[in-house]
C-alpha cells in the first residue's frame, strides 16, 4: 500500500504531500489540475528515466517521495539484494525516492541512502501498478511474466521431466497451459527461439537438440493428438521438425545450453565442448 507521496518542484507542483489511507482514494480534478504529474512522480519512483524539463520554472531541482508498506518476505525475491543491504534495522515499510538535477541526471534512492536507478525500479515494480488508456506498464515488465507463470505452476508441482509447456497467457489473469511436448526420461535445460521462423530449439542433457514448429495456434488440436489429460501433443501434432547431436552411444554427449544466431545453432557440450550446427538441417 502507498502511503505517502511527496512532490517537489515537478512540472507545475511547487510542493505536494499526499496522505493516503487503506482502502480506494480517487484523485479527481479539472483538465490541467495536474492529476497527469502525479501519475509522472508515480513513474519516476518506477525507473522511467528524467529529463530537465521535468523540473518545474525556477527551481534548483525536482524530487519525488513515496512511502510504502512491504509484504512479508519481500527481500527474499531474486533481484532484490542490493536494496535488501541498504534497510534499516526494525524497518517495516519502505521509503523510495528520486532527484532530478538541472543538466538532466537522477539520483535515486531507498530509505535515504543512495542507490541505482535499476534497483529502485526492480522495487518499484513489484509494489505499484500502473495502468491507463492503452497502457499498462505491469504487463510488459519481464518480472511480472515470471510472477504470472509461477503463480500459474505453483510451488508444489509434480515432476515433469523433459516437458515443455505452451502457456496461454492472452489474459494474464487467467494462464492457460495448452499443450506440452515431453521427451521421456530426458530433462530439458535450455532453449532457444528463431521468432521470424518460427523455431523453438530445445536443449536435453542425453537427448541432444529438437527443433519445434511453434508458428500458429498450438492450443488447437484434434481429440487424436491430445495428450491423456487434455492438452495439445506437440510430437503427435506434427511439430517435431528435426533432431541433432542425439546421443547414439557410440559419441557421449551431453546438451547443456543451446543458441541460435543467424544460420547456426551452438550447443554446449559438457562432455566435448561446443557443437556448431547449420540450422537448415534442422528444418523442413
């Protein structure tokens, strides 16, 4: 929850502190009253980057405040350690803000200590939600993808080994898995996209390379290529193009990572370095 949010000499705004209480608080005003700042001192503590022109007529500098309550267990999300090392001893919330400077820097900073502007934003992000008319910035935050799929896998799954699921995630409320391409007694490690072509390159540690077919709808399938609890089967859909580097016994190999760039497809070998392969062998 926001608590607290503090403006100095942004835009228009000489000076403004806002007192907000639990539960909804609707900021409403004529055109011009300066509801649009607000929602810019909001993106600032988000990381969006500042300008000079931010800075209101006559004023040395700008600066932005909130305070803000923080969930349990916070600190321990990845990302957040360099942010965890700056809180104060028995502090229960959190204190961001922002400086911007006449020749156009920012400083940042979290319970008044110094800090990036990326780790303010790697906090920002996971407490503040903004949206608006044809924006909202939430969904094209990666960190927020990866929220919405854990939440949609969960913490306590069963064993999967050598899966790969399609998530359908058109609504981000409501994930669905769709279909899912298993190689059984494999694991898979990595893989890797040729978005133009429309090729997903998967890395299994024994199995070697698959290339899959991930042009179109993958959720859409007849009763005949669904696998036993519903979703689409990519291998009995046909979307299995090519194997490489597929351990034969006679080579020993073992598919760590794989990257495709232009033409050719690299994997890592831990047994025997890296592989280049021509990727046009791998389509049809």
């Amino acid at each position: 929850m926001l608590h607290r949010l503090r403006i100095e000499n942004l835009a228009l705004i000489r000076e403004a502190e806002l007192e907000l209480g639990p539960g909804l608080t609707a900021i409403t005003g004529e055109t011009g009253a300066g509801k649009t700042i607000l929602a810019q001192a909001v993106g600032l503590l988000l990381g969006v980057k500042g300008d000079a022109g931010f800075i209101g007529a006559d004023a040395p500098e700008a600066y932005v405040e909130a305070e803000l309550d923080l969930p349990d267990g916070f600190f321990e999300e990845e990302g957040l350690q360099a942010v965890a090392e700056l809180r104060p001893d028995d502090e229960d919330g959190i204190v961001l803000a922002r400086r911007i400077f006449p020749d156009g820097r920012t400083r940042a900073y979290v319970w008044g200590r110094s800090a990036a502007r990326e780790d303010l934003a790697a906090v920002g992000e996971r407490l503040i939600a903004m949206s608006g008319q044809f924006q909202q910035r939430r969904l094209a935050q990666p960190a927020y993808h990866l929220d919405v799929l854990d939440a949609f896998v969960g913490e306590e799954q069963p064993s999967r080994a050598g899966d790969i699921h399609v998530v359908d995630v058109t609504d981000f409320n409501n994930p669905r898995e769709v279909a899912v391409y298993n190689m059984a007694g494999q694991g898979v490690h990595n893989f890797s996209v040729d978005e133009q072509s429309g090729v997903l390159y998967a890395a299994y540690y024994e199995g070697g390379v698959v290339a899959l077919d991930i042009r179109g709808d993958l959720g859409t399938c007849p009763q005949s290529q669904r696998a036993a609890d519903g979703r689409c089967d990519l291998d009995r859909m046909g979307r299995v193009m090519a194997f490489a580097l597929r351990n034969t016994g006679r080579v020993n190999l073992a598919i760590w990572g794989v990257h495709w760039q232009g033409n050719y497809l690299y994997a890592s070998d831990m047994q025997s370095g890296i592989w280049k392969v021509n990727v046009s062998s791998l389509r049809r």
